[in-house]
C-alpha cells in the first residue's frame, strides 16, 4: 500500500498551524492587533481594509509539479488592474493582491498563509490553491477568523464542513463532476468497463469515491485502478498497467503535468483505445497542446465556464471585455488560456460577494460568501450561477460536458444541475 506523503505532510503542517495559532491568538482565534468596525457593524473585524484599499493574499503552485496554476493569478490580477484603474475598485476601494509561491507543498503553503496574515495583514485569502495547501492552512484561517473564500480546489469537504465557516470553495466539487461522467456513461456507455488514474490524495481520492458511488446499481464498472504521487517523475507504469485491463473508457484524474503524461502515454498505447476522460483541473489546452491535437481527438470532459477560444463566445459581451482588458492589464499573457479566464471569473465572484456583503468586515464577507442566492457571473456558462445557503456551501454545482474536436474544445448536452438531478453533496 502506498502512502502518500504530501497528504501526510498536509496533516502534520496543519496540527502545527493550528496550535501555533490558538497560542499566538490567546486561544480567542482573533486576528491580536487588528482593527475593528464601528457603528451598526461594531466589533467586527476590519483588518486589511479601509474605505480606499482592500489587501487580499492568494497561494499558489507558481513552481514545482503543478506549475501551471501559475497563470490563474495572472487572470485575477487582470480583473482587479480593470476594476481598479476603470471602476474605482470594489466599492470605492481599490484591490490589492499579494501572490505567494507554494510549490504545491502544504509546509509552505503553511508558511506564506502565516506571512499574509501576521505580517501583510490581509483582509482575505483569496484562492488558496491546491487540496494538499488548503487543507494545511484552513484550520489557521478559521483559528484567525480569517475568510479563506473561493478556494481553488473542488474538494467536497470545503462545502460540507461546519466547523470552519471561514473557508469556501468555488469550482463544482470533485464529487459532483464525478456525477456529472457518471450520468454521461450510463446514458451513452451503460455496459462500460472504466480504468481509473488518480492523485492519490484528497482531491484523487474525492473525484473517484463520488464516481464509485454514483455508478452503484449501474452497468458501468470500474475495473482497474493505479494511483500516483505527485512526486512521481512519470506516470507511463500506471498507463502500461492500466492498458492490461482492457477497459473501454479512461478516467484521467490528474493535475495538468499528469494529464499531460496521460493523454501521451495513451495515444502510445496504440493497442489500446478506450474513450479517455479528463477531469476538468487538467483538461486547458495548455494540456492538450504539447500532446499533439491528433492525439486527443474525441478526449472528453466538463466544464462551467466559457473557454477564451471556442468561437460561439466571439461576440459575447465579457468575452470582449476579458480580452481588451487582459490585454491592456496583462500584456505579457495569452487570453486564449482557459486558466486566465478561470481567473478573470473568480475575481468577478468575489468582487460581486464582496459588494453583497452587509458589512464591509470580515465577518461580512464570511456572511456573504455563504448567502449566495443564483449570483450571475458573465464568465460562467448560461445557466450556471452562484448559490450557497445554511447546509450547502457549494457554490457551483452545474456542469456541461464538452469533447475535444480540431483544436479546441465543443460544448454538447445540456448544463446539468447536479444539486437538482443527484441532490446535495454533503461534503
């Protein structure tokens, strides 16, 4: 049985950061030192605000195996230069995002939450990326009352937790993706004998249960399995072991070097041709296009917002407005990158949480990011909104899938709610 040591690296830098933090905060869990709001939002938590600034600190892998999250903040930094320079910021206050290296390591992760917190004074943690990363710091962000919104990781337990209400996901969770190939399978592949590669941690772990689950009673059937680490050099063993199995469909849950590696071990594997499916983290075409378009013809996946390239959103007023600007903003990155305009729509999510919020606090933001009631964000796919409310922390739950033809991606079917056609994930 293999372990996974960066799980466990989570796990240990996680216990350290909490008790450092229940120390440092006199057991309270109160930001020592900060300020506070006066009037009909008194005693609530002002730090890292004012009326003219907003101080928000991201996390991300900018180096090491999953590096190539390094372009999200590049989308988000695009937005806030747009809102601030052409809409006087957020509410008259204008943003400022601090943008940390993790590597995608939970210890240092764990140490640039700290920096952001004690020593920048942030108002938020703004996407902290990564299952390892989060789950390293999120018991720190609520020890501080520290909102830790929109992480970017679809882990289940970000929505289903009730014991850290400071911390809140985004993206569809890995379970109601899984739904999502499940009902695919079952409607057009009933009799499928499915392969599985994974990460082998939470997030890995998270997408196959929920696939597992939603397939019970089905003919679809898992068949063979092979994790990896994200210190493996290769996945090609997994993919020759995998090819033994003679499934008829590949299930890719991997982060984009590993579905990068997939997808070229698969069109090597020549005698083997299941119908490969690619979880949505790694399926840019970023991933795709140092494979050879020719060899990922007909890869499917889902998604919920709209791809920079696909020619339907030409004409499409926020795709317009996303290109000019990441344009005039971020003149050195390509906006035809999916992970920009990732970006570019969770930025606008929290600019529109924000200005929900009652108070303009801390505690404001953690009330607004869970009372979410069908927020339209223009980068989303029609049909896919923010909603969020008491036991059910997800804030997008709709997916459409899409299959790789020429050289881009082809949206088909219809956005399928998975709150309304498998009901809630409780994380």
């Amino acid at each position: 049985m293999r372990v996974s040591a960066i799980r466990g690296t989570a796990a240990t830098a996680a216990v350290l950061l909490a008790a450092t933090a229940a120390a440092s905060c006199g057991g309270r869990g109160e930001d020592s030192g900060g300020t506070e709001a006066s009037g009909r939002c008194q005693g609530q938590q002002t730090t890292g605000i004012d009326d003219k600034s907003l101080k928000l600190g991201g996390i991300y892998p900018l180096s090491g195996p999953a590096s190539a999250y390094g372009d999200i903040p590049k989308g988000i930094k695009a937005y806030f230069d747009y809102v601030n320079a052409e809409q006087n910021g957020i509410g008259g206050r204008k943003v400022e995002f601090l943008v940390r290296d993790d590597g995608y390591q939970p210890p240092k992760a764990v140490e640039e939450a700290r920096r952001l917190v004690e020593q920048e004074r942030v108002f938020a943690l703004f996407q902290t990326l990564g299952t390892p990363s989060t789950t390293a710091t999120w018991d720190y962000a609520n020890q501080r009352k520290v909102p830790q919104i929109f992480v970017a990781t679809g882990a289940s337990k970000w929505g289903g937790d009730t014991a850290h209400p400071w911390t809140i996901g985004w993206q569809p969770n890995y379970i109601s993706e899984a739904r999502v190939y499940a009902q695919y399978l079952k409607q057009e592949r009933p009799d499928a004998k499915v392969a599985v590669l994974y990460q082998n941690d939470d997030f890995g772990k998270d997408l196959l249960g929920g696939f597992k689950k939603a397939l019970e009673g089905t003919g679809v059937k898992v068949v063979a399995e092979q994790s990896y680490e994200v210190s493996d050099p290769s996945v090609e063993p997994q993919m020759r072991n995998l090819s033994g199995s003679k499934a008829d469909v590949f299930l890719n849950v991997t982060t984009p070097k590993f579905g990068s590696q997939a997808l070229a071990a698969d069109a090597k594997l020549t005698d083997w041709n299941p119908l490969h499916i690619v979880n949505n983290v790694a399926a840019s075409i970023t991933v795709l296009r140092p494979v050879g378009f020719a060899n990922v013809q007909n890869v499917v996946s889902a998604t919920y917002y709209k791809d920079p390239i696909d020619p339907q959103w030409k004409d499409d007023a926020e795709m317009r407005l996303y290109t000019e600007k990441m344009r005039k903003y971020a003149p050195g990155a390509d906006p035809s990158v999916p992970y920009h305009a990732f970006g570019w729509a969770v930025a606008s999510s929290f600019h529109k949480t924000m200005q929900a919020a009652k108070c303009p606090t801390r505690e404001g933001l953690r009330d607004s990011m869970r009372s979410l009631k069908e927020v339209q964000v223009p980068m989303l796919l029609p049909g896919v909104t923010l909603s969020t409310g008491e036991g059910d922390g997800f804030p997008i739950e709709s997916m459409q899938m899409m299959r790789f033809k020429g050289e881009r991606w082809e949206l088909f079917g219809d956005v399928i709610d998975t709150r309304k056609a498998f009901g809630p994930v409780t994380g």
